[in-house]
C-alpha cells in the first residue's frame, strides 16, 4: 500500500516523465528539421562543387577580356611627351572597362616569337610596341611599389604627366581595403617562418608563405587593423579580389612580336574562344543586335596605322590567309563617322563601350 508521500513522489515523477518526453519529442522534431537543413544545404554544396570542377576542367571558369593593339600607333606619334599620352589613353581605356589583359604586337617586326622582356630588351630598339609595353606596365603598377619593381628608363620620362588609373589595386596610404599589392622583403618573422611584404602602409605586414625578396604579390589583409608582427596575413592569387568581391585588379601586359604571336602565345589554357577584330571594312551592327556566344576568354584587337588586313599581309605566318579566317568576328564599331579616320586610341574607347551589353549577355 502506497503512503501519502510515495503518491506525491509517484505524481511528481510522472509529471517530470511527461515534459521530458515533450521536451525528446521537440528535440527530435529539431533535429530532424536540422538534419534536413543540412541535407539541403549538403546538397547545394555538392552541386556547387560540381558545377565548380565542372567550370575548372573548361578553363577556370572565370571570363576574361583581352585587347590586342598594334604598336605602330606609337611610331606615329610626333614626340616622345605625346607617345606618352597616348600610351596613357590606351591604359586608362582597359582600366575603365576592366580589360584583363593588353596584348601590344609589334607590326614592324621581323621576330617570329615574343621571347623578350619588355625591360631587359636594349634601349636602343626604338620599337614603339616595346615602348607602349612598358608605359602600360609601368602604370598599372600601384605608384608605391614603382620605385622598387620598375628600372630606370629613358621612356619613362614623361610619365609624370599622365593621370593616374585610380584602379581599387592603387591603394591610398591611409586607406584599409581588404586587398593591397606589395612587394617581399628581405626580412622573416622573428617566429623564424613568413615574409614582411610593404603594402604601402606606414609599417610591413608579415605574410605566412615564404618568399624570396623583390616579389609582387596580392595580400589579404583582413579585418583587423592591427600592423603589429604577430598579426599574420596570407598572400592570395591576384584573381581572388575579383573572383570573391568583384574588385577590378588591373590588366597583364603582353609584348608579341607580330599578330600570329598574340594567339599562339595565348597564357590561357585553350587559348581564346572568341576573338573579334575591329575595321571601318567591317560588318555594320548595331551593339543591341550583336550577340556574343558565352565565352572564357574574349580577344578584341585594334589594327595599326594601315588596319588589321595590312597586319595580317605583313606576317610570315598567316599568309594566305584574310581577316575573316583569323577572327570569328569582324566589326565596324563605328558605322556612321563622320571623320575620314579614327585614330586607334579612339577606336579603343568607342570599341569598349559597344561591346559592353553584347559582353553582359555573354556572362557565363
């Protein structure tokens, strides 16, 4: 027979027996709920993946843009100061359009390959290829690390006239951006590991990779804003400021010998799959009725003073050939000119801001 109190007892572990069994019956619920979350968002992730690698074995999956120009517009400039400002034109155009890469063919030369360095090439080779190479290296470089990664050059000289790009990769010393370029330094952590890298600020950040000295590359700085040598940032892919925040990082400068060279010597896997070149002897469309087939790498390419069919009659290596069979385009960007020439730098601008809603309908 129970007593008063093992009823109490008896009740009161019934009562704790029911809410635990509510209290199971609502974890359960929740964690089925979650686990069909994460089943959901596993899934999700997976098909990312997969559309990812997908991308990766096609090429990257990121779209580029590159301008191909010829060199001899510089030989028809009057002076070195207005060589200058023309090579200065053709960089703040590719800034402003967020061109990728800037290819400068050298349409007086007789080389078959580009094998040269733009710096290390004699001073004395007069070519103006070479020469708007190097104003366009020069500019796209952030103006605190010019000192360091430039040699002294007699066609530098008059670069002190040109505006700057002002591209989000020319960081200002009080600004905190969450990318910055610098250079290595010779100097490591006193951990023993890592590499100091000048970023432009008042004082160097340490980076965790190891790197000899004299190297540019791309630092994550993060969101904290502390300099000090224990707060250690990483060194990133100069891609990653755009693939992750959309950020125009500048262009690459490419020096080739002739027009052959700017496709065989292609950086990117596959080479260009869309290529157009731009003449008054082009195709007349209007840019809402020109349709681009989505792309990885596009090639737009500007002729000399003579235009791309005398550039292509000029190279050993597309004899026979005509321009219809080197592009899978050929466009007057400019039907209805009103002058008898348009001056290549002009042709840039007006070609760049045609191609901007057929290369949006283009997006992968």
């Amino acid at each position: 027979m129970e007593t008063p109190v093992t009823k109490k007892k008896t009740k009161k572990m019934k009562r704790e027996e029911m809410e635990q069994q509510r209290t199971d019956e609502s974890v359960d619920v929740d964690e089925a709920a979650a686990t069909s979350v994460e089943k959901k968002t596993k899934k999700k992730k997976r098909r990312r993946g997969e559309e990812e690698n997908g991308e990766e074995a096609e090429g990257g999956g990121v779209q580029t843009v590159s301008i191909a120009v010829a060199g001899s517009i510089i030989d028809n400039a009057q002076s070195s100061e207005l060589a200058t400002r023309l090579a200065g034109q053709i960089a703040r155009a590719a800034t402003i359009f967020r061109i990728d890469e800037v290819i400068v063919f050298d349409d007086q030369a007789k080389a078959t390959t580009s094998n040269i360095s733009i710096w290390d090439a004699d001073e004395k080779n007069k070519s103006g290829a070479l020469f708007m190479a190097r104003i366009l290296n020069y500019l796209d470089i952030p103006q605190y690390l010019r000192r360091t990664l430039v040699p002294r050059h007699n066609d530098l000289r008059h670069v002190g006239l040109l505006p700057p790009l002002d591209a989000p990769h020319h960081a200002r010393k009080h600004e905190w951006v969450p990318y910055r370029e610098g250079v290595t330094l010779d100097r490591t952590s006193v951990a023993g590991g890592g590499t100091f890298v000048d970023v432009g600020l008042h004082k160097a950040v340490c980076i965790q990779q190891t790197f000899e000295p004299g190297l540019r590359v791309t630092v994550a700085m993060g969101s904290k804003r502390s300099l000090e040598d224990d707060c250690i940032r990483q060194a990133v892919d100069r891609s990653e400021p755009n693939k992750k925040m959309g950020l125009y990082w500048g262009y690459n400068v490419r020096y080739s010998s002739n027009i052959s060279c700017v496709f065989k010597e292609c950086p990117y896997q596959g080479g260009y799959d869309y290529s157009i070149g731009t003449s008054e002897h082009g195709d007349k469309i209007s840019s809402g009725d020109l349709e681009i087939p989505k792309f990885r790498h596009l090639l737009i390419a500007f002729g000399g003073l003579a235009g791309l069919e005398e550039n292509i009659e000029q190279d050993g290596d597309l004899m026979g050939k005509n321009v219809t069979q080197l592009f899978s385009r050929y466009l007057n960007t400019c039907p209805k000119q009103g002058s008898r020439t348009i001056r290549t730098e002009e042709a840039i601008f007006i070609s760049l801001q045609y191609f901007q809603d057929p290369i949006q309908r283009a997006t992968i």
